[in-house]
C-alpha cells in the first residue's frame, strides 16, 4: 500500500513538472518566423492555439497569454493587422484575467515548478501588449481606438508603480518605462491640437522634443523598426544552488539530524536569458527625398526583459528552495517510518527534482530593440527609401512613393528578423498608386 501511495505520489510530481505540450512546439513557429517564412509559422502557431485553447477560451488555457501574443505579432508583420488586433485583443483579456493572483495557483508552484500556473506575462509585455495593439490599430487608420490603448499603456505603468510600493518583497522594484508608448501618444496628441499635454510627453519619453510650431500644416512620418529577435528564457541550475543544497545536507548530517539525500543533488531551477546571435539588430536608415536618417533604438527590449528578471530573480530562487524542502521534507517523513521505502523516495524526489523546470514562457516574437525616427513633411508627394546595412557590409535598399495630406500620421514598420529578412509594412492608403511594399 505503502509503494503503490509513493508510486502515485512521484508520479503525479513527474507528470506535473514535464514541459507543456505547448512549450515542446515553440520552435516549430519561431524558427520559421525568425528565418522570415511568415505562412509557415502562423500556420504552425496557429494549429497549436486550436489544440491548446479549442473555440479562443483562453480561460481555458493558461499558456494563452504568450501564444496569443506570439501569433498577433507573427499575423502583424505579414500584413494582416486586422487579426493581429484580434489576437492582442484576446491576450490583453487574458493579462487581465491572469493577473489576478489565486492562492492554489502559488500554491501548486511552490510544490510542483513555476509553469503549473496561468502565465499573465511580465510587466513589460503587458504594457507592451497594448502598445503593439495600438500600433496595428493605427496601421488600420483606427487612431481613436489606439489613443485608447495607449492611455491604457500609461495607466497600467502607474497601477504597476503602485502595486509595487504596495508590498514589502516588490518595493525595491523598479518598472522601466516605456518611452514608444509615451512618444506615440504624444504624436497622437498633437494630431487631436492638443499641444500643450503633447510637449509634456514627448518630454517624459526622452526621445526628443519635435518642434511643435507649423506641424498642423503637417504630415508626421514615422519609422519604426522592430530589430533583431528578443533574448528567449531558459531553464539553468546555477552552481550556488547546488552548493546551498548539497551544504544543507551536510550541516544536517553533521547535527544528525537526517541521512545524506541523494535528492539534494539537483539544485535549484533558475530562468535565465539567451540571445540568438545569429540574429542581431541591424543598423537602418530612413531616406526622404534623399534626406537619410538614422533609425535610433528608442526601447530595448533585451535590457528591459534582463533588468525585470534580474529583480524578480531573489523571489523565484526562494520558492525553489521551499519547493526543495517540502521534498525534502517528505522523503524524511517517509524515512522516519520505513528507511528502505524513504531510499525509494528519494530516488523519486531526485527523479523529480532533475524534471523541475524554472517558467519559461515568454513573448518571443518581440524584437530585441524598437528603433524610431520622425519626419515632419508639407503635403504631397515623397520618395523614401528603407536601407540596411547586413553583417557582411552590403546594402539593402527599398524604395517607395508616399502621397500625404496635412496633418497625416504614417507610420512605417520595419520588421528584421534575420539579416537577411524583413518585411516593411506602409497603410496603403499613403502608397501612390502602383507603389506596394
């Protein structure tokens, strides 16, 4: 009875602490994604949001939050902002679903591994969430809507400030803020006349303060680059876990307190970042009229993404290790009774232990940087040209026609995934006739 009891116990914990069949078919999207074969990888993605989240329920689906958010901006740089929007509607409905912390949920991570619990993002991609919705908003000529996104950018940025200063183990935290959304609220702003708030936050974005005078006779041209591949999480034991570990076994040892565990020898899960060198950001110019300009990181997201994990880091290193000694805990319980039965145990809590994974789960689709410049131009007519420098030194030029009207918002997305892929996205309704990306 005793057997069968563990037997069912360590099997629980194994099935529990495995990958999630979502996680295992990431690389079955991203690779494609990455190597610019877009069809491919929203195809992929997209049978995996079917299989994971049947009829869009992501109540139903604690993964949904980055799946959703991986195939919006997937759907994004192929041109298709209008089920982008779908998708970042959804995900945002999840984040603020998930964010809602549940007892169980902490609960079942403190006994089995991170990921048990629903993923609401970190607070970078949350914000970021409603900026990207804003972004395609804007390329579908929904500037209300946007304007609506990004105030809700900048309102959750405060409620996160606040949350922070609200609990004893986040006060230290700081929230980098997002200068993109501050800027292109800004922009939108100034397109309604309101020129005054428009200073103030392009002001607080540190991206610059455009002269404001003449700009209603206008047309604002921006160009926005989403640079490179974001740094992907992944699950490492650092050394001084294993040595905190292993020196608790051997100080209860020397107190004759336990017998030596062969569990102990695991260490504690950590998340930690990688990058994909293969992919960096490029450098990218804007040309009007032959007037060049550079394409400036305004956001970074692999430094936002390492700072953020970096201050959770103490908090999640301090579940593993009450993780490691509930277990530890029950092969001693289980040993006090029956030492063979407790030996069986600990090779299953070893078993265990060495399956636990840290959360992994990310946006991945992010770039590694979000580059920005601005042209303010008089209506009409205009040559531009996108060019990128490869990391062999060749250029790459694309040309293109713009008509604009005073007061026109246009704005340019790049997408480089690889240095050899990009897609340029430009709203049709500034193309010259015969002109397409």
């Amino acid at each position: 009875m005793r057997m069968r009891w563990i037997a069912c116990l360590l099997g629980s914990v194994l099935l529990l602490t495995s990958c999630s069949s979502a996680l295992s078919k990431r690389d079955d999207y991203l690779i494609p994604y990455q190597q610019g074969n877009l069809a491919t990888a929203n195809e992929s993605i997209t049978q995996t949001i079917d299989s994971q989240m049947p009829s869009q329920q992501f109540d139903k689906c604690k993964d949904s939050v980055w799946l959703l958010l991986d195939r919006a901006t997937i759907r994004f740089a192929q041109g298709d902002a209008c089920q982008a929007i779908a998708d970042y509607r959804l995900a945002i409905d999840a984040i603020d679903l998930y964010s809602q912390s549940c007892l169980g949920e902490l609960t079942a991570q403190t006994i089995l591994q991170d990921d048990v619990g629903a993923y609401a993002g970190e607070d970078y991609e949350q914000i970021l969430a409603r900026i990207y919705m804003a972004l395609a908003l804007l390329h579908e000529g929904d500037p209300s809507n946007a304007y609506a996104m990004l105030r809700q950018a900048e309102e959750l940025q405060q409620l996160k400030r606040e949350q922070y200063a609200a609990c004893d183990v986040t006060r230290e935290y700081v929230l980098v803020d997002n200068p993109l959304g501050k800027y292109l609220f800004a922009t939108l702003l100034e397109k309604r006349g309101d020129l005054s708030n428009a200073r103030i936050l392009y002001h607080q974005s540190g991206l610059g303060d455009p002269d404001l005078s003449g700009t209603q006779n206008q047309a604002t041209v921006l160009f926005l680059c989403h640079n490179g591949n974001a740094p992907r999480k992944v699950s490492i034991i650092s050394d001084a876990t294993v040595a905190s570990t292993l020196a608790l076994e051997i100080f209860l040892g020397a107190a004759h307190c336990h017998d030596f565990a062969l569990s102990s020898l695991s260490g504690v899960p950590t998340p930690a970042l990688t990058y994909a060198f293969s992919n960096p950001p490029m450098p990218t110019y804007a040309y009007v009229d032959g007037c060049p300009q550079s394409l400036l990181p305004c956001y970074n997201v692999g430094a936002v993404a390492e700072q953020q994990l970096a201050q959770k880091l103490p908090v999640i290193v301090a579940r593993g290790a009450a993780r490691y000694i509930l277990r530890r805990s029950a092969v001693y319980a289980v040993a006090e009774k029956n030492p063979e039965l407790g030996a069986v145990m600990d090779i299953g809590m070893l078993i265990a232990n060495l399956n636990t994974k840290a959360d992994i789960r990310s946006w991945t689709t992010l770039p590694q940087t979000l580059d920005l410049t601005r042209f303010d131009l008089a209506p009409g007519s205009h040559t531009i040209q996108i060019q990128f420098t490869t990391p062999s030194g060749q250029l790459q030029s694309y040309p293109y026609q713009l008509n604009l009207k005073a007061g026109d918002l246009c704005l340019i997305h790049v997408f480089n995934m690889s240095p050899f892929h990009q897609t340029i996205l430009i709203p049709d309704r500034f193309i010259q006739q015969g002109e397409h990306p």
